[in-house]
C-alpha cells in the first residue's frame, strides 16, 4: 500500500518538538511577551485539533476531525485528546490563587484563550466557564486602586457577554451565572443586552428552523404527488397500449397534451370508417409554417383512429383539441362534402325493411289525403320518411 514520505514524516516530528516547547513556554515562561505568544499558539492548537462549531467565526476551517481515519500519519482520536490536555495546561493557571498572582497581560491572555475556546468548541464549555466564574468572584468590581484587578474584571466581563451572546445552546445552562456575576463586576446593564440579544437570536434560528423543515415537508409532498401522477400516467399509457407525443403549438403558443396515438395500420389497404375519403384525411398541403405542419400531422393521427376503429380514443382525442385547430381541420375537409343533398341521399345504402317496398304516392291536391295514396300503417310511413332521410354521418342540404 501507499507509505509516508520520510521527508513529510521527519517534518511532522519537528512539528511536535515545536508544539511541545510552546507549550511549556505558556506555562512557565518569566517573559511575559514569549508567554503571550505561546498562549495563543497553543489555543491555535486546540481549535485545530477538535471540530468546529457552527457558532465559530470560521466554520469553514480544516480541522483534524476532517481527516479521513485511514490517514497514514495522523491519528485524529489521538489528536483530539490531546487538545483536552492542551486546554487542562491553560485553565490550571487561572485557578485560584495562582490565577491573581499572574501578572496582568498575562492573565487577561489567558481569560480571551480560554473563552474563545469555549466559545466555539460546545464541548470544552463545562471546561472552562467554572474556572472563569471563580476568577470572576475573586476579582470582585473593578477598583481603581488596582491595575491588574481592573483588567481582569474587564476581561472577565467581556468574555461572559460574548459567551451569552455566541455560545449558542451550550452557554443556555450557565445564563443565569454568568449574568449573576457580570452584575458582581458593575455590568448588570450589558447582561442584558447580551440575553436580549441571545434570545432574539435563539427565535431567529427557530424561525429559520420551521421555515426549513416546512419546506423540505413541501418539498416532498410535491415529490410524492408527482411520482403518484407519474404512476398513474404510466398506468394509464399502459391500458391504452398507444402513445402519441405532446401536441404543442396552437393559438398562443399554448402547449397541450393529447391521448396516444394508435399503433400503425396492420394494411395500407384498409379503409376509414368514415364519410370523408381516406385519401382526403392526412393529405393536406404542407405548409411551410408550423401552423400547417401541425395540422397534416393531426390529420394524420385521426386517420389512424378511424382505420382502427377506436372511437373511444377518438373522442378523447378530439376532445383534447383547441377549439381554433377543431375549426381549421372543419374548414380543411369542407371540400370532401358531397356537392349536393341529392346526391348524398343517392350514394346512401337501400334501407332493408321487413315490410315489402313501399310505395310513395304523387303529390296530392291541397288539403286532401287518401288512404289509397299513401300507406295507412304508421309504422310504414315512419320507415318511408327514414328511408329519405339522410344519415348521422352526412350533412344537411344548405338552406335555400
């Protein structure tokens, strides 16, 4: 498998060579420079070393814990525990008294490390907020009379409002202390600042909360109902056994969707179940627009449900039509009308009736009507007036 590289391995030692002087620097340096610098490297460290919180300045940061558990050189459990350690080092020179006994610059260093590793690591806050809350009783009110005990109480106060304000919901079980001893350090008026703000915070981020998980319910409620009308569709396409692609286009440029289209003919011989000629039906001149080519193509598709004989698709389908392309396919087939009433009434084929032939008698004078002129049964005469009447399928003869 893949190994280390000597080069990175060497350098990751000299690392720690490196991490451990700093170390012990903040711990026991008599330089108060050297001892700043290396408290904060070592807060460096920590944060690096845990996962981020979503209440840190910079969530985005590369930490340890991102570190895939397979990697060759580093270990993240091990690296996580040994941050804790690293902030053990930190804390346990607050503690009382050694924790006054610092000198100023010092010990205010230390109180900012420490919070704002409390701050953004949630599970380091039981660490240190009891130390700071001790700090905190011994350091009273700011004096005057006293430099350091001043910038303690200051920084003290300044890491309590901060950790009320972005502490998120790991600094809620500890409010009510640290409001109770930023009052003790002459700050009641910024304690609540700080937990009006922190409960406006908290509203918004349960605000934001029901409006995502609301949405995300909305979300999927679409998605279910969609795939139920993706299934029922299928279901559908799947009895009818037929399939016809969307019709789109139309006056407005509307699109809508049409029923499926029939399988092609079995014959070119068979014939329409229709008065309008085959021939006729799906001719059309092709125009050179899409409003004609929309047509032929519909003219088409009721060609292939009449040579089948699938009238209930026939229906749906005409159905489906906007009326503005229900009146062109009309005006298109207008001139496969017979030419006259007579004529139509002509080519109908002779009714069969169960009776013999029925004569249909000359013109009678105005005003008289003879049994010897007409058939007297009335069903005869109800048949005869059928036998000139045209059929379902024709056209009325224009009125004169």
């Amino acid at each position: 498998g893949p190994a280390v590289v000597k080069s990175l391995r060497a350098a990751w030692e000299v690392a720690k060579e490196f991490k451990a002087a700093a170390v012990q620097l903040a711990r026991e340096s008599t330089n108060d420079g050297v001892r700043l610098h290396a408290v904060r490297f070592v807060e460096a460290v920590v944060l690096m070393y845990t996962a981020t919180h979503s209440n840190g300045p910079n969530p985005t940061d590369v930490v340890v814990p991102q570190l895939p558990s397979t990697h060759l050189l580093l270990d993240a459990p091990s690296l996580m525990a040994e941050a804790k350690d690293l902030l053990h080092a930190l804390t346990a020179q607050l503690e009382l008294p050694h924790g006054m006994e610092l000198a100023g610059p010092v010990v205010i260093v230390l109180i900012n490390s420490t919070a704002t590793i409390g701050r953004q690591r949630a599970e380091f806050m039981d660490l240190v907020l009891p130390v700071l809350l001790r700090l905190a009783q011994a350091a009273g009110a700011p004096q005057a009379e006293s430099a350091t005990q001043a910038s303690v109480s200051r920084a003290l106060k300044d890491a309590f409002v901060r950790m009320i304000k972005q502490g998120g919901k790991a600094a809620e079980a500890w409010r009510d202390q640290m409001s109770q001893e930023l009052c003790t350090l002459g700050a009641r008026e910024a304690a609540e600042q700080a937990i009006r703000q922190a409960d406006r915070a908290a509203h918004r981020e349960a605000k934001e909360k029901r409006t995502r998980e609301h949405e995300e319910a909305r979300l999927a409620h679409e998605q279910s109902k969609r795939a139920r009308h993706e299934a029922d569709t299928t279901n559908t396409n799947s009895r009818a056994s037929t399939s016809i692609p969307a019709q789109s286009g139309g006056v407005g440029g509307v699109s809508k969707s049409v029923p499926a289209a029939p399988a092609p003919p079995p014959s070119a011989s068979a014939a329409p179940a229709t008065n309008i000629p085959s021939s006729a039906i799906g001719k059309g001149a092709v125009g050179s627009n899409e409003k004609q080519k929309h047509l032929d193509q519909v003219m088409m598709v009721l060609n292939e449900f009449l040579v089948h004989d699938q009238k209930e698709l026939l229906n749906k389908f005409i159905n489906s039509l906007q009326p503005e392309l229900l009146a062109d396919l009309v005006i298109a087939n207008l001139k496969f009308l017979p030419e006259s009433f007579e004529q139509a009434v002509k080519n109908q084929p002779t009714l069969a009736l169960e009776s013999a032939s029925i004569p249909v008698p000359a013109p009678a004078p105005a005003g008289e009507w003879s049994a010897s002129r007409g058939p007297t049964d009335p069903r005869q005469a109800r048949a005869a007036a059928a036998s000139l009447r045209p059929s379902p399928g024709d056209h009325p003869p224009p009125a004169s």
